[in-house]
C-alpha cells in the first residue's frame, strides 16, 4: 500500500501544478480583453469658479438689484424688470460658457412680463414663481454642469424661490421676492 502511495504522490503534485497553470491562464486570457482602463476624473467635471467672465449683462442684474433705491410698488416694474435681467444674466452665463440651456427662458421672460400688465390682479406671486422656477432649473443645470462647487448658493437660490407663495399677494412678500432676488444676484456674481 505503502508502494501504491508512493506511485500516486508525484502524479497528484504534477495534476496540482497543472491545475494552477490553467486558473492562472484563464485569468490571464479573460482580463487580457478588459486592459487597463483610467478615469480621467478631471475631465467629467468642468469648474469655471476661478475664471471670471466679467460679463456686462451679469453685471447689470447684480447692479440692479444691489441698489437700493428700486422699490416693489404697485405697478411690479420693479419684479418685472429684475426677473427679465436675471433671465438674460442666466441666458448670458450659458453662452459664456458654452452651456446650452435647456429652460425656457423666454417663458420665464413672458411670465415676468405678465405682472405688469394688470397692475390690480392677483396672479402675480404666481407668474414670479413660475418665472423663478425656470430660472431656477436653468441656473442648477448650469452649476452642475460648470460650477459644481456652487450647489450651496443654487441651494440658497432655490429655497428663496420656494419661500415665494403663489397665493400670497406680492407686495405682501416683498422680502421674500426681494431675497430671491438677492441670492440669485450672489450665485451670478460667483459665477461671473
């Protein structure tokens, strides 16, 4: 028996070895087709925070809303013409940075032009909301695909929008209007 054993031990370590090899040749073969594959990290995201684009577009929204002697009254010119500057800063930002937006902004535009057409009509909170809300899914799109270290101020942005209430009379929300305002005026001036 002993003699039986002895004829079967070389014949079982040749039988491992041979097993080896043909695992480590499969693997071999099978991973051979996939290679080695590197992530350019750098090039999925684009940050443009340090480039300043010093658009005069931009700037005029800033300006007009830094200043403090525009005021909400009764006729909304005011709202109006603040909502219609930011859509074209946003508008401008885009092409600065060979963003193609996918809201419309011309909606938003159309919406900002409602509120000045009936100065007595309840409608008003609720076309700056939907102006807002485009506005706001534009300049989102545009911070992930071109600032993505912005998401806290298009955060800001958005909340402020949220805060104006479609059912509440406009001139009795005129900080909340006048925030939204302010806060898309921080992100654009980031941006520019």
């Amino acid at each position: 028996m002993t003699e039986h054993k002895n004829k079967l031990f070389p014949f079982a370590w040749v039988l491992l070895v041979i097993v080896i090899m043909a695992f480590v040749a499969y693997f071999l073969y099978v991973n051979r087709f996939k290679g080695n594959k590197t992530i350019d990290l750098s090039a999925q995201q684009t940050d443009l925070i340090n480039r300043h684009e010093n658009d005069t577009t931009v700037t005029d929204f800033i300006s007009y809303v830094s200043d403090g002697s525009n005021k909400m009254s009764l006729d909304h010119e005011y709202s109006n013409t603040a909502l219609i500057k930011l859509s074209r800063a946003v508008s401008a930002m885009a092409r600065a940075t060979d963003y193609v937006v996918k809201a419309n902004l011309n909606e938003a535009e159309t919406d900002a032009d409602k509120i000045t057409r009936d100065p007595l009509a309840i409608t008003h909170a609720d076309n700056i909301r939907k102006a807002a809300d485009i506005l706001i899914e534009a300049l989102n799109n545009l911070q992930k695909a071109k600032y993505p270290t912005l998401a806290a101020e298009v955060a800001a942005v958005s909340e402020a929008a949220q805060q104006i209430d479609p059912d509440v009379m406009t001139l009795d929300q005129k900080s909340k209007v006048k925030q939204f305002f302010q806060r898309s005026a921080e992100l654009l001036s980031k941006m520019n």
